[in-house]
C-alpha cells in the first residue's frame, strides 16, 4: 500500500505539517492492518512538537499545551468514518522545555479509496485559523491470498501488561512518526502483520520471513541489513524486528518483508521507505555513484564548469572528510559523479535537498 507525500515534506511516507500562522508542527503517518474476520482497519500516528503550541497553567499548576484534532475519512462525497478529540499534551513545569505528544487512532475502513481530511488547531489558540489537509489513502487487503500489512516504524516496544490503543499480539508499540533516521538513531525498529498463509499454504507449513534494507533508487539489497525468521503458517504471522542502522550511510532505502515457501518462492512483499542521515560514515565513491539522480533536480545541471563552480561553493559548509573528497572529485571532471556529489550534500543538511540547495545558493 504506497503511501503519498503531502505538504512541504521531506520524506516518503511521512507528512510534516506546519501552519506559519499558527506555528503548530507535527508529523503524521498511517498504517493499513487487518483484523481476520472482521477486515481491514486504518491507524494514525500523529507527534505533535511540545514546542511550536502555546502552554497555559492547569488546576494542577502546571503547564500544559493541547490541540483538537478531526480526522474524515471520505468516499465519493460521503462521510465513511470520522473522529474530532483534544489531544492534550504531558504536564510540565518547565516551559522552555515543552515535551512532545503522540496520539494513535484506529479506524475501521472497508477496502477502497479515500480521502483522509485532517484539522488540527491550537486549543489555546481559538482565534487561529486551522490546519485543514487532504491526503489520499488506499485500504487494499485481499481475502483470497497472502497479504502483508503497511510497516509500522517503532520508536520502542515491549511486552504489554495491559491493554491499550498502541497494543498488538502482545505488545507495547510506540510508533516512531517519522521516515527520517537522523544518526543519533542506531537501531531501525519495526512491526508488521502477515495475514492469509494458513488458507494459501496450508495447514503446518513451513515459511520463511525475510526482512532486509535496500536502495530506494536501485531496489539492490544490502545484505549487510538483512535477517529472517522461520515460521508456520497461521492465520496471522507476526513481525516484530530491529536492524542495527549505526553504520548505515546516507542515503534512501526501503525496508523490506518478504514471505517464502519452503522452496524459496516469493509469495507476497512489502515495503517502508525512509531516509537515513548519518554523516559520520566517510564518503566514498562506490556509494556516490549508486545513488540515482535521474529526476532528482540536480539532472538539470548539464554544464560540468557551471556544477563544479556550485561544488566549490559548498566548501565554507563543508566537513573535513568531504573537502577532500570533492577536491578529488572536481580533478575528475565528470558531470554524473558531480550531479551525485551535489545531490547527496544536500540530503545530508536537509531531506528536502532541492530547498537546502536553493537556499543556499
């Protein structure tokens, strides 16, 4: 189930909304899930910045930000499902400090296509004007063979002892809202469902359950970032893994589930994209020329004096592993390897790379 990039975003599946008016900042992301029997049913995870609302003192004496939030789904001009609530955000005394707030949301949905129309407001704020986003959304679950549900990225997890909302097979999941791994986050965390292999396969088969990083521009696996699990069939198989990402470069990937019979034949996959930062890992240029640029914006740059005059622009900003690096690299001469060079200084200052780029220039 491919998810879209709304509204100012940087990455993949992920949507950062920002009111200038109003300074809220939070990040929104969603995932598909199946309840066998009963059908598919859609979670949000929404992490609002404790910071970008305003705070105000509660009969306890601490402070305290709050947003409401109305969530709609429509279908052909009807209403299908739809929720309005206050998410209030941690007590604090300390105001400059303000904590985040993440809130999740589950919605039953019918396979189909919608639009997911999202309101968020201030609730200190009631003069405001509110956010209002529409984000299309497509709940595709088949009955009749395997299916994977969406990837659920994790910021923690652990055994439940009770029953909540982030509650699944067991566990605790907090969901991590973002599709971004900046290079203080060293493990890639995650959770998923496999639904159908019980009736497709048959009754005590063996499965294995791969799950592994790849380039999102090239799909080539690394197997470097690659593990699996072996199971049996049953009515939901669960997926509940981590991927040490401390070395990972820079760069664009996907994670990975894959279900395969015994004989190794693929029966169904699933993908997350995201973005990893991680600027301690040197340059090198096996790495620079596997990135694809071809509708990136650096490919309008098609004069090798005019790019290499905005690579050495970028030496004031630059580290003390890429000076050199591009130093080499101007030596070369060679627009694509430039074109990459470009593209991936950028990536790593600011996932928008095109804006990082232009505004610096």
């Amino acid at each position: 189930m491919k998810k879209c990039l709304i509204i100012l975003c940087l990455c993949f599946n992920m949507v950062f909304v920002k009111q200038q008016q109003a300074a809220i900042t939070a990040y929104l992301n969603y995932a598909v899930f199946e309840t066998p029997g009963q059908g598919p049913y859609l979670e949000t995870y929404i992490s609002v910045i404790g910071s970008s609302v305003k705070p105000v003192k509660n009969q306890h004496s601490n402070y305290q930000g709050a947003v409401e939030i109305a969530i709609r789904f429509i279908q052909n001009n009807e209403i299908k499902s739809a929720r309005k609530y206050v998410l209030n955000g941690p007590e604090t005394t300390d105001t400059l400090n303000l904590p985040n707030f993440i809130d999740q949301q589950r919605f039953v949905l019918p396979n189909g296509e919608y639009t997911m129309e999202i309101t968020i407001v201030d609730k200190n704020k009631p003069d405001q004007q509110p956010f209002l986003t529409n984000i299309p959304v497509k709940v595709n679950m088949p009955v009749d063979k395997i299916a994977i549900s969406d990837i659920q990225l994790l910021e923690s997890y652990g055994k439940s002892t009770a029953s909540s909302v982030i509650t699944k097979s067991g566990y605790d999941l907090v969901p991590y809202v973002s599709s971004l791994f900046p290079e203080n986050i060293s493990k890639l965390k995650f959770y998923a469902e496999i639904y159908h292999t019980l009736g497709t396969v048959g009754e005590a088969e063996k499965i294995v359950i791969n799950y592994f990083l790849e380039s999102s521009e090239k799909q080539l696996k690394n197997v470097s970032y690659a593990s699996f699990l072996k199971a049996v069939t049953s009515e939901v198989n669960v997926v509940l893994g981590e991927l040490n990402i401390q070395n990972l470069p820079t760069g664009n990937y996907n994670l990975v589930i894959e279900v395969r019979d015994k004989e190794n034949k693929l029966l169904a996959d699933q993908r997350s994209s995201f973005q990893r930062i991680n600027k301690e890992i040197p340059l090198n240029k096996e790495r620079m020329q596997a990135i694809d640029v071809s509708n990136s914006f650096v490919s309008a740059y098609k004069n090798i004096d005019t790019l290499s005059e905005y690579i050495r622009s970028l030496r004031p900003i630059s580290g003390s592993t890429e000076i050199p690096f591009a130093e080499n690299l101007l030596k070369e001469s060679k627009l694509e390897l430039q074109q990459q060079y470009l593209y991936n200084f950028s990536t790593t200052r600011n996932a928008d790379a095109a804006t990082a780029w232009l505004a610096y220039h």
